[in-house]
C-alpha cells in the first residue's frame, strides 16, 4: 500500500522531468512500518500528521509526501477536477484511475471522468491552487535547523540526524506542537520553483533532439520544453509572466512574456533604452529564421512591451537575417537578438557552475549585436 500511494502521476507535482516519478521501494516502505515498533508514540497513536514520516526516513521527502497527500484525497480532487472542466468547457473522457476506499483502507480500481493529457491519453486531476506550497508546512529543514542539537547535524554524518529523530521523539513531537500552535500562518507558497539541474540538462537534451518544423507536433514540444527551461535559467533576474498565444495568418505563434523587475544592469539599460517593461521571447522551431519571422516579432514591440525582443530559435541565422535585424535597429532602434541551441547549451552550463547568471548569456549576445550595428 505505501509503494502504491508514493507516486501521484495524475496530479504530477515534482521536479522530475516526465512529471512521473519511481515508487519508493520494499527497504523504505519497510522502514516506514518500523516506525510503528521502534517508536512507542507511534505503536500505541499511530501518527498525528503523516508529514513526520520524513523526519525518521532519508528516502521520504517533501515530493513524497505531496504524492501520499494526492494519493489520500483524490477522490476529492476527482470531483474538483470535474467541477472546474465543466465550468471552463475542457472536454472529460472515462479513465482508470487507483482511489483510496477509506471504509476499507485499500486502493480501489474505478472508471472516473477526467481530462487527457493530449499526447499521452492519461488522465490528469487537478489541484486548488491555494493547497499548494513548496515545503510542507512540516518539513525538516526547519526541524533539523532548530530542533536538532548542533552535534547531531554534522554534514560529514547526515544520518546522525535520524538516528536523533527515532530516539529523541520528544523533539519531533516539541517542533509539531509549535507548528500546530501556528497554524493560522501556513501560507500556499508561490509556485514557481527552478527546475533541478538534472531537468535543465535533460529539458535542453530533449530540445536539441527534436526536428525542425511541425511534424510529429514537433513545435508544440519545443514550445513546452523551451518554456519550461527558460523560466528558470532567467529566474530571478526576469519573472515569467506568461505564455501568450497569438495569430498570424492562421498560425498560432507562441511567445513567452517576462516582467522586466530591473534585477540585472543589463535588464535596467533595456529598461531605459528600449523602455521594455515586458520582455518577449518568440519560439521558432525552424530550421532558418526567415524575413517573415523577423516581422512577425517587430510588429508586437509595441508601447506594451518595449522595443526588444528576442527570437529563440534552433540555428545561427544567415548573414541576410542578421543584415535585416540590424537595419531594424538602424532605422527604428528596435533591437531583436536571436538565441540558438548553442546558446541555450551555454545557459545551463552556466546554470550548472552557479559561478554566473544565465541571463549573462543573453547579456553578452546583446553586447555582440550592438558591436555589429553602426554607429
């Protein structure tokens, strides 16, 4: 039963990069269950909030207990689902999908009503935005900060730390009743985390891998994995704000919208020389950037979003592109630079090293497009 509920896949919180994640496996679930004789509170109450699973545990973390949590309440979440996908018209279809029975304590096969995942053809539940939070409200960063004695805590020797946890239960139980007395503060956190540097590497992997064009929807999927490395190779620097569709002769072109908060010299020179309150990033999984595409972006720089904009796309583009671009800049001052799959290569590189910004990247391709304009 624990294997079973320590994966949610249709609600798909987490960080890895499938939104699927591995079930725990026998050794852990079998130490959670030894909790109920190694700890006396637990063998004669059971637990109060199952969150403490992750302070006696090393393989039970915040992912773990969202998936538990998920797994306890679907039968909720299902009719939230519903509920929502009518009021907004997406379409439902019948599924398959394990629930919780709690009259009988097991997990139970039912055909349920939910939406697809278009390219899988699996069910996906949805979850009140104002539930979600980063940490748990329990979480063991602060119990471990402020409840376990100094010597216990040495980074040479993690495990000390749960060894502390399984004998010493009066500190958990000290650090759960503090937090209960503080319930009223719990708070949904803001949802937007940056991506491991294991999903950066394999969201850029999973780029470079496509083919140029629409086939096999090609372009959707670099649209989803552009958006998702971006967000967070320029987070903090530039917030991401949105993904804003919009029609050009039939074709929906898909552009990624960042608030421009001036945390960056570079962003603060775009601010004033281009008055860019909002950067836009076009994504154009092509082969060449052509005339038409150059066009397409200098006519949404407008008062809204500031005068520069960035074309993402998978190639260097050809001397007469980059002649094009720089005759925008010549005659209207409008900048546009272009960002390629060696750039983006270059990104998490530096996303990895944590030595520099990415946006440094974006910085110097900006620097190497002024130094080609004229004077």
């Amino acid at each position: 039963m624990l294997i079973e509920l320590s994966e949610c896949d249709e609600v798909g919180l987490g960080g890895s990069h499938t939104k699927k994640g591995k079930r725990i496996g026998t050794k852990t679930a079998n130490q959670v269950l030894s909790l109920f004789r190694n700890v006396p509170h637990y063998n004669r109450s059971g637990f109060t909030h199952f969150e403490e699973i992750q302070f006696f545990i090393d393989a039970i973390g915040k992912d773990r207990i969202s998936d538990m949590f998920c797994n306890f309440v679907k039968s909720f979440l299902i009719d939230f689902t519903i509920q929502q996908c009518r009021e907004v018209g997406i379409p439902l279809a019948t599924v398959t999908s394990d629930v919780y029975q709690y009259t009988t304590n097991r997990l139970k096969k039912e055909q349920v009503t939910l939406p697809l995942n278009p390219e899988t053809n699996e069910g996906i539940v949805l979850v009140p935005k104002h539930w979600l939070r980063y940490t748990p409200w329990l979480n063991s960063d602060e119990f471990y900060s402020a409840f376990v004695p100094e010597q216990q805590t040495e980074i040479a020797k993690p495990n000390r730390v749960l060894t502390f946890s399984r004998y010493d239960f009066n500190a958990v139980r000290a650090y759960v009743q503090k937090k209960e007395l503080s319930q009223n503060d719990c708070k949904n956190d803001p949802l937007f985390t940056q991506i491991p540097i294991t999903s950066a590497r394999a969201s850029l992997s999973a780029i470079k891998s496509l083919p140029t064009g629409i086939k096999d929807t090609s372009d959707k999927k670099y649209e989803r994995e552009a958006s998702r490395l971006l967000a967070s190779l320029l987070y903090p620097q530039l917030d991401f704000a949105n993904t804003q569709g919009r029609t050009e002769d039939g074709v929906l072109i898909r552009d990624l919208i960042f608030y421009n908060n001036r945390q960056h010299p570079f962003l603060t020179d775009l601010w004033d020389t281009y008055h860019s309150r909002q950067l836009v990033f076009e994504l154009k999984n092509v082969k060449e950037i052509e005339r038409d595409h150059i066009y397409q972006l200098n006519r949404y720089l407008t008062n809204e979003f500031g005068l520069f904009g960035v074309l993402l796309t998978r190639n260097r583009l050809k001397s007469a592109m980059m002649k094009n671009i720089t005759q925008l800049w010549s005659g209207q001052r409008r900048c546009i630079i272009a960002i390629t799959d060696e750039d983006l290569d270059l990104m998490v590189t530096v996303y990895e090293s944590k030595q520099r910004h990415p946006i440094d990247v974006l910085s110097m391709k900006y620097s190497q497009f002024i130094a080609n304009c004229p004077s």
